[in-house]
C-alpha cells in the first residue's frame, strides 16, 4: 500500500474532512460537537484539509470504530491556517490543513481513497497517547 504523499494537494480548489461518521450529501458539519479526539472536549472549529494525507489521518486516528471515510466539503464561512498544525509542526501550512468557526457543506463521500498504514497509524496514536501521558496534547481550539 502506498501512503498518501505529506505535502500534495489532493484537487487546488477542494478541501477535505476526514472523520468516522457517516454522513449524507447536504450534511452541515458544524463547530460545538464531540472532539473526534479527545472525550469530553466539544470542539468550536471544524477543520478541513486540502491534502488527502491531512484528510486520511482524521479519519484513521478519528474515535469509534466505524470504518474511516473522507468527504469533499465546501466551507460556508471564512477558514483560518490550523494553528495546530501550522504554528506547531509545520510553519507556512504545507498541510493545507484549516479551520472555521462557521458550518462545512459535505458535498460527497470520497471513494478509493488510501489511508496510512497500520503501522503508521499505531505509531501516531502512540505518539498522541505519549502526549496525552506527559500533558503536551493541547489543542489550540
């Protein structure tokens, strides 16, 4: 299996939301509901990604045990540079990873798409849980 590439943009133009819900065409996601993460945190953004990289690990390391899926989404509102990924990990937003406070149209569930493997997927989440243990997981929300 091949990963998706860190940087490439999936489409210039289309953004992505990686996540285990099923969702329907028309669907708002909006901001005020369940961190895919963290139990007990209610999130006040939505993020979106341009990249399908970004887009797999949101739904791979989302919480629940419904298989992942990635939806094309349109924002409604103005999106800001993630500050969890830009400010932190990777200055100038290679990620295209983003976020608003104002509700994400799901235009359609991606198909065929490629995620991580598992063992890429079980190193990150050891690594999120390393975080969680030594108190360094904050989210700038």
């Amino acid at each position: 299996m091949t990963e998706p590439a860190p940087f490439e943009v999936f489409e210039e133009g289309v953004y992505l939301h990686g996540t285990k819900a099923a969702l329907d065409p028309g669907a708002l996601l909006t901001p005020q509901q369940p961190s895919n993460y963290r139990d007990g945190l209610a999130m006040r953004h939505v993020y979106l990604t341009q990249t399908l990289a970004a887009a797999a690990w949101g739904a791979q390391l989302a919480q629940g045990e419904d298989p992942p899926r990635i939806y094309v989404v349109e924002p409604t509102g103005e999106i800001e540079d993630d500050p969890n990924v830009t400010d932190k990990r990777f200055p100038g937003n290679p990620t295209r990873s983003y976020r608003t406070q104002d509700p994400v149209r799901v235009v359609r569930e991606l198909e065929g798409w490629t995620g991580h493997s598992p063992e890429s997927v079980q190193a990150m989440r050891e690594g999120l849980a390393e975080l969680r243990r030594s108190g360094n997981d904050e989210i700038i929300d």
